[in-house]
C-alpha cells in the first residue's frame, strides 16, 4: 500500500512539480486535500527555520508524516535578494509579476546577472526531523521569457540550458530543478530507511 505523506503547502504548482519528482513512490497530499485550511506564516531569516515551521506546524496539528519546502532566489548582485523573502519580495500580498519587475529593475545597472535558486525540503517522519537541500545555479534574464512555471521561472536560465524555466515542461524543468535535486535526496534518504 503506498504511504501518504502530507506536503505542508497551499501551493499548486509546487505539488504538482513534487508529484511529478516523487512519480508514483508516495501519495502526496496537499494541504486542501487534507482539509487543513490554514496559511502557515514564513517569519524566519533561513529557508531551513520556514520549512520547519511549516513541518512542524502541520505534524503537531495532524501526527503524521509530512513534509515541507521552502524555496528561495539569491541574486549575486544584490548581495543574496531576494533570498528568504522571494515570494514576498515586493511586499504584501505576494505577487509574481511585482517580484519579477521589482527584481528586473534593481538588476538594471549590473552586469554580473548570476543567481542560485535553493529548496530546503524538512521532513517529519515518526517523530524525527531531517532536512534536504538542492540547489540550481544560473542566470536572471533581461526580460521574462515563457508562460510556464511560477515564481520567477520565466527570468531564470539554469546553467548548461539556453532556455529559462517559463520556457520548459515540468519534465524539462526537474533535469535542473533545486526541488528535484532535493526530492532526490529525499527519496534516497527514504530508500535507505526502508520506507521505499
């Protein structure tokens, strides 16, 4: 029987890239599946003390296994922005087409366009807490490029490829996906444990 894991998120289009990661080696639930209707708030300096909180906010409400991510964007030229803010970049409510210009506009004077996108991926699993990273390097383009993805897919150009995220499928996107590189590690961690 396939073991459920709860995916601590209100994202779609995060669970449908996690899906298409984990393929058909667990049942993931999203939040709405689980009928847990809250917004877990993101209040801390690092990716790895959001997605606890998000982990453990969801593990105490529900006991079972569960799992969170939080992702950012860091920007060599700004000194790491958006980083731990992405989502909210340029303020509230989150908005992907003002981070995005916010982002294109404070880039305006630098040359140097080199960014990393980094996924911390916590883990809840019978009591325990394990941690995940993936990390995808690239570039910010001049302009959004492609309708695909979410974030600030369509002006990141992963290093080896000539097109960005909003110009690939999902299965194109996870050959340099942060997320994939850390479900992977995921997915071997689980191997190893037995629960695959």
């Amino acid at each position: 029987m396939m073991k459920n894991l709860i995916f601590a998120t209100n994202n779609e289009h995060k669970v449908a890239e996690i899906r298409s990661s984990l393929g058909n080696l667990f049942q993931v639930v999203s939040l709405k599946e689980a009928e847990i209707y809250i917004n877990i708030e993101e209040p801390y300096d690092t990716l790895e003390e959001n997605a606890r909180e998000k982990s453990s906010t969801i593990h105490r409400l529900t006991h079972q296994d569960c799992f969170s991510e939080d992702t950012g964007l860091f920007v060599d030229a700004l000194n790491g922005e958006p980083g731990v803010k992405s989502a909210r970049y340029a303020g509230e409510p989150s908005n992907n087409k003002a981070n995005i210009e916010k982002l294109l506009l404070n880039l305006t004077s630098y040359s140097n366009r080199t960014a990393l996108f980094k996924t911390i991926i916590s883990l809840v699993m019978e009591d325990k807490e394990y941690l995940f990273e993936g990390i995808c390097e690239g570039s910010i383009t001049l302009e959004p490029i492609g309708s695909s993805g979410f974030g600030y897919d369509a002006i990141f150009i992963p290093a080896g490829s000539s097109k960005s995220f909003g110009e690939m499928s999902i299965e194109e996107k996870n050959q340099y996906s942060h997320r994939k590189k850390a479900v992977a590690k995921l997915i071997s961690f689980l191997r190893e444990q037995g629960n695959i």
